[in-house]
C-alpha cells in the first residue's frame, strides 16, 4: 500500500477523523505485532538459556517433553550434548550445543533488528496522529468561532 502525502488543513473534520481512525487502527496492529515480536524474542533467548544449561551432570534427568502446545509427555535426557531444533515450519533439525545456541542467537538479533525498525513506525504514526489531532482541534475551534459570529 503506497503512502499519499495529504495536507491536512485541505481536509474537512469529517475527513480528519477518518484518518485518525485509520491510523489509531494501523497503530494498533503495529503495538500488536510489536508484542507478538517481542514474545518471540523472549522464546529465543529462553532457547538459548534452556541449550547452555544442558550439562553432562543433565544425562538421565527427568523431563517433559511437549508434544504440542498444551499436551507434554514425561521423558528423559539421553544425550545432553545435541538438540533437536524448529527451524520453522514444522522442520527439526538435530544440532549440537554450539549450533543451536548460534541458531538462537541469531534469531534473537534478527527479531531484534525488525522491533528496531517496527518502533521507528510505530514512533511516526503517532506523530501523524498528533498531527492529525492539532489540525482537528484548530478546524473545530475555527467553526466554533465562525458559529459565534454568525449568531
């Protein structure tokens, strides 16, 4: 969706609360996929936590293993030295510690890089809506004044 440069002032109240409309919802769906963003950024770095506290001191230890959201099942730790990693898409992939904790991290400051890019978005359109609320205001204030007049 390609941006239009509108001035403000040309538009009517009507007009103006329609684009404020507009952008409270852009800006809605912004801080949500922003908080989606940041949940992901915390799975990664719990994975990354979760991988390195792995030790050889971990073989035989009782765990659950989740088998989907909400169903885990008991099991145990047999090798503590290699993962199974979700690279996405219901795709696994077997990889040591190192790998996995590069894996991690990697997405980690690849989700990082996109929350720095959505907060500069998120910044500007609430600039537009200030805007857009300075230029409302003064449009009311100046009907308002052009009714005491007339009356």
């Amino acid at each position: 969706m390609a941006e239009q440069q509108v001035n403000l002032t040309d538009l009517e109240p009507a007009q103006l609360q329609e684009v404020k409309k507009q952008l409270d919802q852009e800006l809605e769906h912004l801080t949500n996929s922003y908080s989606q963003l940041k949940q992901a950024q915390t799975k990664f770095r719990s994975c990354v936590e979760n991988v390195s506290s792995l030790s050889p001191a971990s073989k035989g230890k009782e765990v659950l293993i989740p088998l989907t959201s909400s169903l885990y099942v008991p099991g145990k730790l047999t090798d503590v030295e290699n993962v199974v990693v979700d690279v996405g898409t219901g795709y696994y992939v077997k990889k040591n510690k190192a790998e996995a904790t590069e894996h991690y991290t990697a997405k980690t400051n690849f989700v990082q890089g996109n929350l720095e890019t959505l907060q500069k978005t998120i910044e500007r359109k609430q600039e537009n809506v200030q805007s857009v609320m300075q230029v409302l205001q003064m449009k009311m204030q100046q009907q308002q004044q052009a009714g005491a007049i007339q009356a």
